[in-house]
C-alpha cells in the first residue's frame, strides 16, 4: 500500500443529523417511547480528512498518522446537512485525489 499523505485530502467540516435507538433491553413504558418518537435527532459536528466520498456516504478520519489512523467516521449521505472544505488537498504526485 502507498504511503498516505495527508496533504492529498480536504480537511471538512461536516453537519449531520444523527439516527437514535431509544428505550433498553426487555420492555419499555410505551408513554416514555411516545415523548422520545417526537424529539428531534440530534445535528452533530464531526471535523477531519474526508477520505471517501460515494454516492451513498462520505468517510472521515479525525486523525492519521504514518501507518496508523483514528477510528473511521461513516456518515451516510442522506443524514449529511452540509460539508465546508476548511483547508483544499495539495495534489501531490502520484496521489489518488478523491
């Protein structure tokens, strides 16, 4: 595999609508789930390297390191609110651009 270099991917700044599970194993107070079906899900705010990006989902990793790297950020594109590039790739030769 080659080297990454982290200068080859956007720095983002991506606002998302989250999905919940509420409620806990066994049964549950259907009045308690009813008040919760009505709250809104959650907009979240996740800043990184957009190294995927699909049809069906981007991918983000917050940190990358020589041959290690941060948990991967999924975010399918149909919870996506907005993406705002913080800082453009520097093209560097022989990198893939995404």
């Amino acid at each position: 595999m080659k080297k990454v270099t982290v200068e080859s991917y956007p720095i983002v700044e991506v606002i998302w609508e989250d999905a919940v599970e509420e409620g806990g194993t066994g049964w549950n107070d259907l009045r308690d789930m009813m008040r919760e079906a009505k709250k809104p899900c959650p907009i979240m705010h996740t800043v990184g390297y957009l190294v995927h990006q699909s049809e069906n989902h981007i991918a983000v990793l917050s940190t990358i390191g020589g041959d290690e790297c941060s948990t991967l950020e999924k975010i399918p594109n149909g919870f996506l609110r907005s993406i705002t590039t913080l800082r453009d790739p520097t093209p560097s030769k022989g990198t893939k651009r995404i």
